[in-house]
C-alpha cells in the first residue's frame, strides 16, 4: 500500500510539473517572475509573446535596451518549459566576444540565478554550452568557428535559433538557421541594431509577410514613455542623456542616430558619396587579422583657430589609430604629430596644407631635417585641381571619390578594429557628404560647408583617413593600382 501511495504521490508530482510548464510555456513572463523574480517591460514582453506564436521574428533595435538580456532569458525559458531532451538552443553572434561575453554571460547569470533561488534549471553550463547529460541541449558559437552545414545535423521537436547582432551575421548562416528550424515548433529571434541597409537583417525586417517584426525606438522605453518598472532597471536602459550626446555628437538626421536611437534602417543615399551598406561590410569582423599591415602613413586634417585637428593612422589597409587634439600654437601643434609618427613609425604624413596647414608642413620638414622624425612629410591641397579635370573638378571631389568611394564600394579597406564610437564617427561623417555631376558630366562632391551645415560639425576624421589613404606621386592611377594590387595579395 505504501508503494502505490508513492508512486501516486509521484505521478501527481510529475503531472503538477507538466503543468506548471506548459503554464509557463504559454505566459514568458509569469515564468520570469517566478522563476527568477524578473520583470520584462513591454517590449520585451512583446518580444516573449512574439517568440511563443510566431516561428520567425525580427527585432531591430535602438542601443540600451536589453536586447541580449531579453535573448537570454527566452534560451532559459525555452529548454525550460519543453520536455527535457526535446528541445535545443542555438544561438550565434558576429565575434566571439559578443557570444561569450554578453550572451552567453547572461545565459550564465540567469542559469545561476535560478540556482540561488532554489528553482534550479535541468543540465549543466559552461561559458558557451548548456548540457543535460552527454548531450548538449543549447550552444553559442560565431561563425568562423563551425561550418553552417554543421547545422544540419541538429535535430529536435523544439528548436529555437537565436541570431543575436544580427546585422553582422552574413547570408549563409541566416540559411542554415532556416534549414533547421523548418517544423512547426521551431523558432528563429533575430534581433540587433540597424546599422546595415544591406544586411540579411534589414532584408528579413522588410519582409513581414514571413517574419513578424519589432521595432524599438529609444522614445519607446520607460526611461521616456514613464511605463512603470522597477527603479533598479531604469539605470540599465538607454537614457536621456545619451539621446542628447548622440544627437550633439553625430547629428539626429545621421545614420548612426538612426539606427542607436531610433532603432530604424538608415537607408543608402542616393547622392552620396559613400554609401553605408558598402562602408558597413568593411567595418564587419574579420576571421583572420591582416598580414599585410605596410605602409604604415597618416593623415592630418589641422584644426585652424584652436578646432580640432585629427590624425589617422592606415596600415597597409587597415584603418588604424586617431589622434586628436586642440591646439591654437602651430609649433605645439607640429610637436604633437610628432610624438604620433614616432607612436606609429609612419613612414608618409599627408597634411591638409590649406592655411595654417601649409605653415606645418614646413615645420614638420624642418624637424625632419633636425632629425626629430624620419617621416616623408607631403602637403595637400584639397582646393587644387584635379589630375582627372575630365571627370573631376577639384582634388578634393577626386579624392573623395576615387578613395572614399572605391573602397568602400571594393571593400578594400578594413574598419573592423576600431572602437565603437571611434567607427561610428567615421561611419557618420564618410557618408555625408553628397556629390553631384555638373554641365560637363564631372562629378562634384558637396562644399565642405555644406556638410558641415548637415552634419553639424566638420568631417575632419574622414578627411584625415582619406588622406592617409591618399598617394600623390604617380598620381592616382598608380595609387589605386597598387591598393588594388595589396587587396588581391
């Protein structure tokens, strides 16, 4: 008798359990709450609820919203509420970094949260695997550490595909998550900012016949629409003063406004220069770090009446290092680019030698001739006519062009090692200017006047970065054939 009693009492058990997740199962958020005493504000909420009833969903958003947060949480209340075995996880990001040590770090962080609370989940978990026995039930991984067919080896009732910055994620792996996430159970999130107009992930927030897509605008988080949370996680999501030093910073008609603030696509310009998609795909990550790392120049865009000038640094085709600085002395101004050549062992300064710039260049001659530095220092003068006065009618047109264009639109040049904000100023300020072509069919870039008067400040990164790029002896045919001879090499 006393055996039957237990097995009863057992089989109740086991019955209440099934349940309470299949309870869960359809309410996220009363499983966040209870199971890890957190709250999901409303869009991430609707997130949840889009994860639970729709098999593909796209969340394009702003900066400083629990994205990763949110991902996390659904990779724990998945393999949670399905039956144990029967469900898997993947989940990928551009760079290893952003795998382990954002989500697969708040994976950890839920994972152990529910532990202290005594609500512990099945399995096993390491920095980016998650195990219930032998088998592993969820996993991160970038890109260039598995083959996307490697997918198609991955089988299960419940599969969920979490595509996290999913802008950087290119098209194959977006393929390969559709390959296994074709039953009626299976779920695929992708979710990121919108940095990239040419993106898969801008491709799959167009087509809202297949996906459902979520927009998140930093005007919609509490931190601005007052939805009531509590007040230990306003401090964690995007504020007003961030809003405020991203509109003073880039401008709120730029892209990276647009995509870190208002969590929209910014879209390729028509007349622009330089077109975002295109920059975007050089700032990707690599899988390898370049090899070619020669010559090593620099750019100097000079600062007149105490504004800022910029140095930039180019590697072989890498864009490098940015010195900035204020200084109204033009003789403190020349010692600070030299303490950048000898930083950088540059080889060539190009200087913009339009007023005060051309006083630097005799003065970074004469410290040469000192034995101050060993660098050949060249100046350029952007107002100058082009060497192409048939399709240019300046070299500042021609520079813009034939530099800031072709390699971007070649993918030639590599942005991907530069700091966030470092490569968002550039992003915003490259693609700014707009070109026209004139009478005699010559194209024309855009006063730098007139971009300031759009931007709101001067373009003097991407100035310094063209000219580090630029090459004036043998004129530019043999400049962008020997670039284009290090890209194939």
């Amino acid at each position: 008798m006393d055996a039957l009693l237990i097995a009863a009492d057992r089989l109740d058990e086991s019955t209440e359990r099934d349940q309470l997740a299949a309870d869960y199962a359809r309410d996220p958020v009363k499983w966040a709450r209870d199971k890890l005493g957190e709250h999901l504000w409303s869009k991430q909420v609707e997130i949840a609820q889009s994860v639970r009833d729709h098999r593909l969903t796209a969340v394009r958003s702003c900066h400083g919203v629990g994205k990763s947060w949110t991902a996390s949480r659904l990779t724990a209340w998945w393999l949670d509420t399905h039956p144990p075995g029967e469900a898997r996880v993947v989940t990928t990001a551009p760079t290893g970094d952003q795998v382990k040590a954002i989500l697969w770090s708040e994976i950890n962080a839920a994972f152990s949260k529910a532990e202290a609370r005594e609500r512990p989940f099945i399995g096993r978990i390491n920095e980016t695997e998650w195990k219930l026995g032998k088998r592993m039930i969820a996993f991160g991984r970038k890109p260039s550490d598995y083959n996307p067919h490697a997918f198609q080896g991955i089988h299960a009732k419940y599969v969920l595909v979490i595509l996290d910055e999913a802008c950087g994620i290119n098209r194959q792996f977006w393929t390969a998550a559709n390959a296994i996430a074709t039953g009626e159970h299976c779920r695929i999130l992708a979710i990121g900012n919108p940095d990239d107009p040419g993106s898969q992930f801008a491709r799959a927030c167009a087509n809202t016949d297949r996906w459902n897509v979520i927009g998140i605008s930093a005007f919609d988080t509490p931190n601005f629409t007052d939805e009531p949370i509590p007040d230990e996680l306003r401090p964690m999501l995007v504020s007003r003063d961030y809003v405020d030093d991203m509109a003073a910073e880039f401008g709120t008609e730029s892209p990276t406004y647009t995509s870190k603030v208002r969590g929209e696509f910014p879209h390729d310009s028509e007349d622009g220069v330089v077109r975002l998609s295109k920059l975007r795909a050089c700032a990707a990550p690599r899988d390898e770090p370049p090899t070619d790392v020669l010559p090593v120049e620099l750019g100097v865009d000079m600062g007149a009446g105490g504004d800022e000038t910029s140095i930039r640094e180019r590697r072989g085709m890498v864009v490098g290092r940015e010195w900035r600085f204020r200084e109204k002395d033009p003789v403190k101004a020349a010692a600070r680019i030299v303490e950048a050549i000898r930083e950088s062992g540059a080889g060539t300064v190009k200087v913009d030698s339009i007023g005060i710039g051309w006083g630097i260049v005799g003065n970074l001659r004469e410290k040469r001739e000192q034995g101050r530095h060993t660098a050949e220092i060249l100046g350029v003068n952007v107002s100058e006519a082009s060497t192409e006065p048939q399709r240019f009618t300046r070299l500042r047109s021609q520079i813009w062009w034939e530099i800031g264009r072709k390699l971007s639109e070649d993918c030639s040049w590599d942005l991907s090692g530069l700091e966030e904000d470092d490569r968002e100023r550039l992003v915003s300020q490259l693609t700014a200017p707009k070109y026209s072509i004139d009478s005699a069919g010559r194209i024309v870039v855009e006063p730098k006047a007139e971009t300031i008067k759009r931007l709101g400040r001067s373009p003097d990164n991407a100035d310094a970065l063209l000219l580090a790029f630029y090459a004036a002896p043998g004129g530019f045919d043999a400049a962008m054939g020997y670039l284009a001879g290090m890209k194939a090499g």
